[in-house]
C-alpha cells in the first residue's frame, strides 16, 4: 500500500470509530428514554439491531473482525486483486480475439402457429 491508500484507510476508520461513539450516545439516550417513560415494551432494541448490523458490517469491510475476513475472503481488498489477476491472466490465456467476439446464437426452427378468433361485441340494454 503506497501513502495515499493508508491515508484512506485511516479516514474509513475515523469515520468508523465517529459512528461507533454516536451509535453508543444515540442509543444510550434512547435506553434512558425508555426507562424513564415506564420500562414497558423494550423498543430501542430494533434501533440497537438494526444499525449494529450496519456497523457491524462496516467494521467486516474495513477488516476490523479478522476472523470474518478468513471465512468471507471476497470482503478483502487483497481478494479484488488476486481475481482481478485470474481473470485477467484466464483472458489472455483464451486469446484476445475469441473473448471479445460475441457468442453464435444457436439457431431455432420454431413454427408459430396463429389462430384468429372472430369475437363479436354485444350489447347489453337495461329495462
């Protein structure tokens, strides 16, 4: 990674540690409100769900959660380039002619049989 890449990574994670802190205030006020209305029904756990998915997900993306990253490779950046090698590398193993030429389609002899039908309007009249 050259210097401009690291510096992007490093603004991903700021912004990713800025989400984190409103996310912990945010729903934190949320819990307070809850429990100073009646503690009934808990409902901040659909905000405390669904934007934790959010973050949770961000955090896989920026490789925050090592051991994801080994079960779902395809969510490094490392495997975006080894694909991009492969497929580059199969490309021109193939030869630059046949994969660009479009594809023959495969000719079909289909008889279309069609029927006319004599359809007459009626009219209906009321007494």
């Amino acid at each position: 990674m050259n210097e401009k890449e690291v510096r992007e990574h490093v603004r991903k994670l700021r912004r990713f540690y800025t989400d984190v802190v409103i996310y912990l205030g945010v729903n934190t006020f949320l819990i307070l409100v809850w429990a100073l209305s009646g503690v009934g029904y808990f409902w901040p756990i659909w905000v405390i769900i669904g934007w934790g998915i959010g973050l949770g997900l961000h955090a896989l993306s920026l490789g925050l959660i090592p051991q994801m990253t080994s079960m779902l490779p395809f969510m490094t950046a490392e495997w975006e380039d080894e694909e991009v090698r492969r497929l580059m590398d199969e490309r021109e193993s193939n030869g630059n002619e046949t994969s660009q030429a479009p594809k023959p389609k495969p000719e079909t002899t289909a008889v279309r049989k069609t029927t006319t039908r004599k359809t007459t309007a009626t009219k209906t009249t009321k007494k």
